[in-house]
C-alpha cells in the first residue's frame, strides 16, 4: 500500500495503530498502514469476496453488493472498498 491510499484512509476514519508509511517532503508525515486483517474486520460482511485475478493489470478484486474495486494486491482493493462503504 502506498502513503497516498494509507493517508486516504487515516483522513477517513480507519484507526490504526502497528504498521507505519512516511510520506514525501517537505512534511515526511507518518501514517499508519492497517494490516489486510484489520482491513478485512473493518468491512464486515459487506466484503462478499476477495479474488486473486490473472491479469497483469487488475490482480485482486474486493466485491460487495454494489461494486468492485481493484489493486495490485489484496489490502489495496479492501482499503478501496471500506473507503466507499465510509465515504461521508
């Protein structure tokens, strides 16, 4: 996960308190990156499945009800997912 997504996340809510990302200057903020448990806890059973894909493009989806959403690895398209299901 890179600093942008992680710092989506931290401005949306998602607590986190392990895992730690610096951003880039001139601030070098820190933000916590949630691990893919902490993720997957986070969006319940709103989460319907996560699926590895064999596309060099789209390798993971996360699904739910009303959409899909995408990332080079799994933590990436579940922080995408739980960002939507937390838009305010």
């Amino acid at each position: 996960m890179n600093y942008e997504l992680a710092k989506q996340l931290k401005d949306s809510g998602f607590r986190v308190t392990v895992n730690c990302i610096q951003g880039p200057p001139p601030d070098y903020e820190t933000v916590s990156v949630p691990t893919l448990s902490e993720l997957i806890e986070a969006c319940g059973d709103r989460l319907q499945a996560l699926v590895q894909l064999d596309n060099p493009v789209m390798k993971w989806t996360a699904e739910y009800e009303h959409g899909v959403f995408h990332g080079d690895t799994p933590d990436v398209a579940i922080a995408k997912l739980w960002l939507e299901l937390n838009k305010k």
